[in-house]
C-alpha cells in the first residue's frame, strides 16, 4: 500500500504529464524553486525561497523549511543582489542571472510576487 505523499506525489506527477504547457510549466517553476539556492547563503534564501514558501502556505514545521513572509528588507536584498532590468519586450528580467535566481524569479513571476516590492500584503 503507498503511503499518503506518494499518492500526492504520482498526482502531482500526473498534473504535469497531463496539464496544458502553459500549466505544468507554471506549476514547474514553483516546485523548482522551492528547495532553494545550493548555498548557506540565508540572505538569498529568506529573501527568494522562503518568500516562496510563505506564499504558497508552507508551514515552518515542514522538514524544518526557512519559510517568512516578505518585508521590505527581503526585497532590497532581492534586487540587491539580483537587479533587473526592463529587456526589449518590455518584460522585467534579471540583469545577469544563476541558476538558483532564474528559478525564483520564474516562481516569483507565476505566483504573481514582485520581485523588487514587499509581498507581505500579497494572498494567492
């Protein structure tokens, strides 16, 4: 018998085989930007990932996750550390980008988060 987080998983699994592209990708980019920068760097973290976390209802009890919500502090470290720019469509982009900050910018961008303003406000 599977145990109840496998279940969700082969349901969450079935959502992206199944979904419209533009739906799994959306939920693709949150899911990949949920685990975080692969560095102890905590100032990236709890301005991108756990803002992430906090905003999709993810409780700090979860695999003792860093989860807060977003401040005005946490969006200057964001664009401090990774400014953008508005590219030639008009779009607002990273202005050089890693790996780690293309993924919460892309979530942050889906989940319909600022990147350079506080999201404390913000409910999904």
């Amino acid at each position: 018998m599977k145990e109840p987080w496998q279940l969700e998983l082969e349901r969450t699994v079935h959502f992206l085989n199944t979904a419209t592209d533009t739906q799994s990708r959306k939920l693709w980019a949150v899911l990949t930007a949920l685990r975080g920068p692969d560095s102890d760097d905590n100032y990236d973290k709890h301005a991108t990932t756990a803002v992430i976390r906090h905003a999709i209802g993810l409780q700090q009890r979860v695999a003792g996750a860093i989860v807060n919500a977003d401040s005005v502090d946490r969006a200057q470290t964001r664009t401090d550390r990774f400014p953008t720019m508005v590219d030639y469509w008009g779009r607002v982009s990273l202005k050089s980008w890693s790996h780690f900050s293309f993924h919460a910018k892309h979530a942050f961008d889906v989940l319909g988060l600022a990147w350079d303003k506080d999201n404390s406000k913000e409910t999904l």
